[in-house]
C-alpha cells in the first residue's frame, strides 16, 4: 500500500530504492516491525522529512464531518470536511479517494498525524498563480468573506485580497449577489513570502468594457438615433448605457426649454430615446442629445414675434443683468436691467422681478440665427413722464419732498415715482445759488411749478420762486412787483413787536421782518414803539429767510447811503462835516 501512495505527486523515492528493499526482503529472514521501520528511516531519511511536504493520501473512512486520510504513516490524520469543499459548497468526498494533503506533523500528542487539505491547496495554488501572475493572466476566483477595506477571495486554495475600489468600474452598494460565484480576476500584486496576493475585478471588467466598446463604436455613427438606458445622473447632464458604452446626455441637449437640473426630466433606470451628435472614436466620447429629436421652436420665432408685440410670458431665471422670461417651452427671451423700469435705475432685477412670476413684456429685437430674443418690461406699461405731462401739464402747482440736494439744485419726488428738479436759479428770488439751496433741506414737503416736461430724456423741470407772493411773473403763474437783495423799498408797517417791524413792499408787495437792531444805527432809533401801523418809510432788502421771505434793514440802508454820498460828495477830509455831506445826499435823494 505504502509504495502506492508514493507513486504520485512529490514522490520520497526513486523506483530504484524500492529494488533495493525488496531484494533485502527476499534474501533476509522475515524482519520485524521495529527492523522493518528501521529500513524506511534509512530509505526516506526518517519520518520528520515528512512534515512540510504534499503527499498523496487516501480516503480510509468519514466520520462525521472529519476525512480520515492514511499517508502511510504510523498512524492516520484526521481533516475536516470543509477543506475540500469551495466557499458555500459542500465537500464531494467518498472513502477511496486519493487526495493530496500537507504534512504539518508526523506525529501529534495524540499519536495521530496532522494533516491539511488547506495547506496543500495553498501551495498547489501559489505554484500555479506565480506562473499566471508572470504572465499576466486572469484568474478564477470566490469571493467568500468581508474584511476592513475590501473582501477575501479564494484563489482554489489561496487567498487574496480584494480592495473595496476594485470590485467594481462604479462604486457598489451591496456586494452581496457577487459572493460565493466563481468569476474572473487579475493579480495586481503577489508576495509568497508575506503571504500576500491583491487582486481586482475592476481590471478584468475594464478589460472587457474596453473590448466592448471598441467593437461597440464602430458600428455607431453621427445622427444615429438610439435607444438607451439612463445610467447615471449628475449636476452637468445624465450617463446613457448605449449597451455596453456609455453616452453623455448634456442637460443643454435635453429639452429646448430650460431644465435647471436633469432630475427634473430624467431618472436611473428610465428608457430614453436619443440621438448620436459627437463620436470621438481616440477617446472613446460619446455625445447625446434629446431635444434633437423635437422640432425646434425658433425656426418661426421670427415671425411668431414680431418687434413690438405685446405678450405674457413666466420669469425663469434671475441675473445681474437681467431676467430670463420663458415665452414658450424652448423659447426664452431676455429683459436686460435697463428696460425693467422706467423709475428703479441699477436695481438688482431680483428686486423688480421673482422667480416664476408671470409679467407683460415687448419684443425689442429678435435675432434667429443667435437665438436670442431681447425683451422690455417697463414697455409694456405706461411711461410715468407722459402720465404725469397728461396730468400736470406746464404751469400746474405741484406738492412733494425733496429727495436729494446737489450742487445745481434740488430733486423733488413726485407722482409714479418720477423726480422733478428744481434748478438753483428757481429756489428763491434775489438770493444766490448756493445760499438757495441752503434754504430747504432733504425730507421737507415742497411746492413748485412745472416749468418743463421732457419725456424722451426723462426730465421734469420745476420751479419754486415762482409762487413766491411779490415775485416776478413766470409763465403767467404770479404777478407783483418783485424784490432783489440790496435793493431799497418802501414798506408799510404792518405791525409793531418788541423784536422788531412786520413789514410790506407797498400795498400787496412782498412781506418781511425787520429786527430793531436794523430799525437804525443809533441806539434810539432802534426802538419799535417809535413806529405806527400802516406809517411807510424806505428800507433795504439785506437777504431772504428759510421760507423766502426778504429781510429789511435800515441801518443797513444808512450805510449803504453814507458810502455812497462819501463817494460822490468827498471824504470828511476836505473840510465838509459828515453831516453836511448827508445833506447834500438827502438834498440829491429828494430832488429826485
């Protein structure tokens, strides 16, 4: 029996040692057990040369769910069942079937020899795995079990590792259909004496991708219409399965309308119907469209939209400089910020305008061959400037507040949100430019005439000194004698105060104030109570206040008027007294 059970794979001796022994046994007397043991250490060099080797065994009995396997050795071993089964099968083994087997110990505590089905795979299989790792050949293989990073798989008695990332071309879920099938994978990496294999499924089906897609891509063409399934989904566009290559679905070629997300239109799994654009056949690129199969909506976009029709369309989308307003699925047209008001200039069009709000816009420019329609919103509603000439028309008293000074005059907010000026030089009469300005401040309500309407440039002109009471008249709005600064008027006291005189030009003139300081330049003539109402004398208009009514003065007057007679008359210098010289000019004043 012995010397058939070494007769195969790893034999311990050569068929010459066999003659040898039995021609000892023919010419010796029958030798004992001890001196027949004796012969096979000296033959085989002792049982110990066993351990570490594969040997052939047989199947002597299975009990339970252990093989009990004879080597030839004093005693049997035992190996359990499930060494010779694969990964979720079970082990298809009778008595009398040889079997190789890996000799850990010839002999244990139990006297019994220690043997592994595992082991001798193992080393069968590295053997043959190192011959196709050189050559760079697939191997088959199970994957049986889970670790950190990845998956074992039995090699048909090896195990490798394989890495979570080389499962699959694209990330898997749920590994769990893939285990315990016999499939194909590549080596990457193999270390015998760490123990180490890598291997990747990834690799094996990349290969094969590739096969396919190369002879895939060249039964394809430019304008082939197809059918295929939505493999993938992302921000930029969907991934089409063409049947074994994939195309690229841009979201600008699945529907001549807007789609802001291709989630909105498509889904995994769904069918779709498409048509080749690009084929780059180096790269293996394929390009798809949708919307290539529709009619498309702007061949009659020029004479469905006419320049200056009126239509309704939904807001899609909101830019710096501008909103988008769908006019129909696939037809969209632009309002660019400055035709959404007439009123709201560099406002954020997102403050005019919201997302799907539905809005009456004018066709301003069609060009077909770029696609573009531009579009005006305040166009559609009344211009504010020509309501308001239809309203106030020139000469009309107006009411608002003012909004904002500047260096050449004031602006008024008035109806429909338009804004009037009013021009410095028509803030007050007989006061200055700046000084007028300075007579009204931001927020104050206001009235003034309309002097001008321009509403091609969008201009309101306004004026305030108009409805003065005693100013010149403009536009047949008031009438009376008007009063300029430094000039000198016959006032009538309208009545007498402790701070000073209430005063008027004439009868129906211009009234003002007059404080006692001004009343004259000696202290007692600087006294109210020396005045009567209705009593009339001359005075000089010095300013205006905040409400633009003049300020007299007197002693402003006596000045003015001692200046002017030194002038003409000659200084004090010449012998003649100051008083003389005030003679002489009152003389001249009343002569005239």
């Amino acid at each position: 029996m012995f010397l058939a059970k070494t007769t195969g794979h790893n034999r311990l001796a050569g068929n010459d040692d066999f003659e040898e022994l039995n021609h000892f046994m023919a010419t010796q007397a029958l030798p004992s057990r001890d001196d027949f043991a004796a012969m096979l250490d000296d033959m085989f060099g002792g049982a110990d040369s066993f351990e570490g080797r594969v040997v052939l065994g047989t199947v002597t009995a299975i009990e339970n769910d252990l093989a009990v396997i004879d080597v030839g050795l004093k005693s049997e071993g035992r190996v359990p069942l499930r060494e010779f089964a694969s990964p979720g099968q079970k082990a298809d083994l009778k008595v009398g079937d040889e079997v190789e087997v890996y000799v850990d110990r010839v002999e244990n505590m139990h006297g019994e020899a220690m043997l592994s089905r595992d082991r001798a795979r193992r080393e069968a299989a590295w053997d043959k795995l190192e011959g196709e790792f050189a050559q760079q050949k697939r191997v088959e293989g199970v994957i049986f079990g889970r670790v950190k990073g990845g998956f074992t798989v039995d090699l048909q008695g090896a195990v490798a590792f394989l890495p979570g990332s080389q499962v699959d071309i694209r990330p898997v879920r749920d590994v769990t259909p893939l285990m315990d099938i016999p499939q194909p994978f590549q080596i990457l990496k193999m270390d015998r004496k760490r123990g180490n294999i890598v291997v990747s499924r990834r690799a094996v089906l990349e290969e094969t991708r590739a096969e396919q897609r190369s002879g895939l891509i060249q039964s394809l063409h430019e304008g082939q219409v197809i059918d295929g399934v939505v493999k993938n989904i992302t921000d930029y566009g969907a991934f089409v399965d063409l049947g074994g290559i994939d195309g690229l679905l841009h979201v600008t070629d699945i529907s001549y309308k807007r789609v802001q997300h291709p989630s909105e239109v498509l889904e995994i799994g769904a069918s779709v119907r498409v048509q080749i654009i690009r084929i780059n056949k180096d790269t293996q690129r394929i390009s798809l469209g949708m919307k290539q199969l529709e009619s498309d909506p702007w061949d009659a976009a020029a004479a469905k939209y006419p320049v200056g029709a009126k239509l309704t369309g939904r807001v899609t989308n909101i830019t710096e400089y501008g909103a988008f307003v769908e006019l129909e699925p696939g037809i969209e047209g632009l309002v660019h910020v400055s035709e959404m008001s007439w009123t709201k200039k560099n406002v954020h069009p997102g403050k005019i305008v919201s997302t799907s709000q539905e809005v009456d816009v004018i066709v301003l420019e069609v060009d077909q061959e770029k696609r573009r329609i531009s579009l005006g919103l305040k166009q559609a509603q009344q211009n504010p400037w020509e309501a308001f000439a239809a309203a106030h028309p020139i000469g009309s008293t107006v009411e608002g507040e003012v909004k904002n000074a500047t260096e050449f005059g004031l602006f008024i907010g008035l109806d429909n949100d338009v804004d009037g000026m009013v021009h410095m030089s028509d803030i007050a009469w007989g006061v200055s430019g700046e000084d007028a300005l300075n007579l009204h401040r931001k927020g104050e309500t206001v009235q003034a005439v309309v002097l001008d309407i321009d509403p091609e440039k969008e201009r309101i002109s306004l004026g305030m000194k108009q409805l003065e009471r005693g100013g010149p008249s403009a536009a047949g709005v008031s009438g009376g004698a008007g009063v300029n600064k430094n000039q000198v008027v016959t006032v009538t006291v309208l009545e007498v105060r402790d701070a000073g005189l209430e005063v008027q030009v004439g009868d129906d003139g211009a009234t003002g104030f007059i404080k006692r300081t001004d009343l004259g330049r000696d202290r007692d003539e600087q006294r109210p109570e020396r005045f009567q109402v209705g009593q009339k004398f001359d005075a000089m208009v010095t300013g205006f206040d905040r409400s633009k009514k003049p300020t007299f003065s007197v002693k402003a007057m006596q000045i003015a008027e001692e200046k002017q007679a030194v002038a003409q008359y000659g200084s004090s210098d010449s012998g003649a007294s100051l008083g003389d010289i005030l003679g002489e000019a009152l003389k001249a004043r009343q002569g005239k």
